[in-house]
C-alpha cells in the first residue's frame, strides 16, 4: 500500500457491524454463573439488558483512531508525551480497511506477534467501543452530546488510592475504563448525565468477548452516586480480517447528574473544585445477585480458556460512591476533565493542568499518588499551532511528522477548532460546552482534498496528509 492510498483509506467510512440480542446476554449470563462459582465479584455485576441498534453504524478507520487519540490523552508525564500522543494514530493508521462494505482489520494488522495483539486490541476496541457507545447514544439521547472521561482521572480526585501495588492492582480491575459526560442545553437551562462505559477489545471469537462483557458488567457497578447505580454501556469488539464485530449490552441504571440553569452552571464550573479523600467500600452482601440464564436461550458457545491475568481478582469488588450532596462537585470534576482533555489532545498542557486538582497534579501537600500532571517543566508548556484548513476552517494543536522510506512524510495533526480551544485555554467550560456542537454541525460534513479530516462533537480535530519530505 503506498502512503496516498493509505491515507484515503483512513477517510472512507464503511459499515460496523455492531450486535446485541438476547442471546448475547445469555451468553453473558451462562459464562458468569459458571466463573461465579470460583470468583465471587461475579456476583456483584450488573443485569445486561439487548441494545436496539437502530439504522447501521458507519464510521472509518479515521474516526476510529480519532476516538483512541482523544480517550488516551492522559499518558504519564514525559519530555516525550507529545510524540507519545500521536503514537496511536500512527501506530495504527494501516491496521483498519473496508472488506466488503464492512470495517475489518487489514493484513498489516494480522502480521504481529501475539503480546503486540493484545495492546492492538486493547487499544482499538477503545476506539471501536467509543464510536458504537456515542452512536447508540445519539439515537437514545438526541439532543445531547458525550464526551468520554478518563474515570481514574475522576476517581483519583475523589478517592484515595489502597496501601500496596496489589490491592491497587484489584481495584483497578473492578472499575470502568471511561465516563461518558453527556450536557444538553435548550438555550437557557442545562443538563448533564453520565454513562459508565466500559471498552474490551479481543483477536478471539464472540465466545471470548461474552466473558470480557462479564467481567464488565462488574465494572461499570463500582461508580455509583447516591448509592445508585448509574446508566451504563459494555462493548466488546471482535477484531477479525474477515470483520469487526462490536457486541454491546445496556445495564440499566438512574438518570441525571445535574440540571439548572445554563447560568448556574456556568458559574458552578468556574469555582475550581477540592479534592475529597473518601475510599472505597466492599459492595454489600444485599448487592450479590442470582445469575440465571434466561429460560429458552441457545445451547452455550464454545468454550474458550481465559487467562489468568484477565479474571476479575478475589473477594467482592470496591464500589466508589459519590455522595448525593457531592453531585456538584462530581460535574465540576468530569467537565473540567473533558476540557483538559481536549486541551491536552491539542498539546496544551500548561492550561491543562490549569484544570487539574491538587492531588491530579500531585502537588506537595497532597497523598503520595501518581500524578496526571508534573510540576511545570519548559517542556510541559503548550507546544499548540495553528492550522488553516483549504475549506476555511482553523484549529490550534500539534503536527507530528513520520518520515518514511522515499523522502515521503506522512503527517499527523491533533488539534481543537480554534474558537473553542480560545475558549477551553480561557477557562470558559460552559460556553465551551453550548458551542461545540454549533462547531460540528458547522463544519462536520466538509471535505479537504489531498488529506483525511475528523471533526468530533467536542471540537477536537485530526488530519492526516502524506507529504513529499519534511515541511
């Protein structure tokens, strides 16, 4: 493949095939029952209910690892995080292709070993998971838009973390990958709401993927608020040459985070939150249920042996509760986590970690626990550019330039449209907010020639061009 057909490729959408039924939740159900038996934290899950799917979901591979950069923007601090950050893009620009009409892996992607595998599924069943959640969304919510939050960067101003790498180990394996932070605004009042996601991603067939969406539906349970649990989406994607198959379940759970005036909420994000040293608890013995396989499913799947490493750890799983009075706190804390978010992907870390708590940033005075964000270094300044786009559009962010066999480059651009990052830099989360998806329905259907362009709801912005040589 040579670099100009390849970044075609990146930008031509094709179907995704995305399933959820009964019988997948069977399949869910069957394979818990029967790990319950030695891991009881399969007994504190959530009960997986079909997704309606709705007209098909298309999307391309641009879309896809546009959805990996923006989620995966919290890398450990390094004098390398800004190259770090184009990795993914980069990476695994040549591992997604159309195979007829549906998105598949290409035959790139199929030449690695088998520990590469699992950080190539890992990753893009991040970017699958994102595009199928924010699509059943969409149709579920309309008039709402979600960004996807980082949930230990949540948690971690909230809840302190356990004494020793093991028991951090178990905790993290019984908490969600993201927060999807939804707000909504009829022009004068707001909404926010939340949906707990979590992301698996397998080079298995569909039987491998019922046990990851068991052991997820105990994860997306350990956040809750007021004691309840909140609405919540499991994606596990089937990566396969053939064609990806995303299977998606939908526990149920209570609605709304917040809701006021778009004034009020304006003002609640300005004030910049403290952070709270609550620890999680055991689930209660009350929240056990009984796992039974609907009556009248299909015969079970093929069996398919799990690795240890991927079993949910010993004994009943951590809940982290938000308290109801704290429901404020918890919207201050997941907006100004999807603003340094998208300030980050754009490469502005200084006003990002503007937006960070104390114990986020690791500052003297706060518990001993890795940080988001180091003290400032010259490096971790922003390094953020602009970019004017042939059709009139401009964005502030990053270029990363991959030199390749030939003398060709090829060119990678992260970046937020540049009225809303003015924004996000000026501390202006609600504003921000009201006007992203204003942003999207302006310039989401444009088409440059010559490069691959992708616009989120959020503003973020990726292009990809190849190049003769280094400009």
């Amino acid at each position: 493949m040579d670099l100009d057909s390849l970044v075609r490729s990146l930008g031509r959408e094709s179907t995704l095939a995305v399933e959820s039924s009964e019988q997948v939740v069977a399949e869910v159900l069957r394979y818990a029952k029967e790990k319950a038996r030695d891991y009881e934290a399969y007994r504190y899950g959530k009960n997986p209910s079909p997704v309606r799917i709705g007209p098909p979901v298309r999307t391309s591979p641009a879309q896809v690892l546009h959805e990996v950069g923006v989620a995966t923007t919290f890398l450990t601090a390094s004098p390398l995080a800004q190259v770090a950050r184009h990795w993914a893009h980069v990476r695994y620009c040549a591992t997604l292709t159309a195979r007829g009409g549906c998105l598949a892996l290409s035959r790139h992607a199929g030449n690695v070993v088998y520990h590469h595998k699992v950080a190539q599924s890992e990753q893009l069943g991040i970017g699958l998971a994102l595009v199928v959640a924010k699509a059943v969304l969409r149709r579920q919510y309309p008039d709402w838009d979600f960004h996807a939050v980082d949930a230990e960067v949540a948690l971690k101003a909230g809840f302190l973390e356990g004494v020793g790498a093991v028991d951090t180990m178990s905790r993290t394996k019984k908490r969600p990958d993201y927060i999807l932070l939804g707000h909504h605004s009829s022009g004068r009042r707001s909404g926010v709401k939340i949906v707990i996601l979590e992301c698996k991603g397998t080079h298995q067939p569909a039987g491998f993927a019922y046990g990851q969406l068991a052991r997820a539906t105990v994860q997306v349970d350990a956040l809750r608020v007021a004691g309840r649990s909140q609405p919540s989406l499991m994606v596990a994607s089937c990566l396969s040459g053939t064609r990806i198959t995303s299977y998606v379940l939908d526990p149920p759970g209570d609605d709304e985070l917040w809701s006021g005036a778009d004034d009020d909420l304006d003002e609640l994000l300005r004030a910049s939150p403290d952070d709270q040293d609550w620890r999680p608890q055991p689930a209660a013995l009350d929240d056990a249920r009984a796992l039974e396989v609907p009556p009248g499913a299909a015969p079970p799947a093929a069996d398919f042996e799990v690795p240890p490493a991927e079993e949910l750890p010993a004994g009943a799983p951590d809940v982290f509760d938000i308290p109801a009075e704290r429901r404020g706190w918890f919207t201050q804390i997941l907006t100004r986590a999807a603003a340094a978010t998208a300030l980050l992907f754009a490469g502005n870390n200084a006003a990002a970690r503007g937006y960070a708590t104390p114990r986020q940033r690791g500052e003297a005075g706060a518990p001993a626990q890795s940080a988001l964000f180091e003290p400032d270094l010259p490096w971790a300044s922003s390094t953020a550019e602009t970019l004017r786009l042939r059709n009139g559009l401009h964005a502030e962010g990053t270029r990363y330039h991959a030199p390749l066999p030939g003398g060709r480059t090829l060119e990678v651009f992260r970046g937020v449209e540049s009225n809303l990052y003015r924004q996000l830099a000026e501390g202006q989360i609600g504003p921000y907010l009201r006007a992203a998806p204003r942003i999207f329905r302006q310039w989401s259907a444009i088409r440059p020639q010559g490069e691959v362009f992708s616009l989120g709801r959020d503003g973020t912005v990726l292009v990809v061009r190849a190049a003769d040589g280094r400009r």
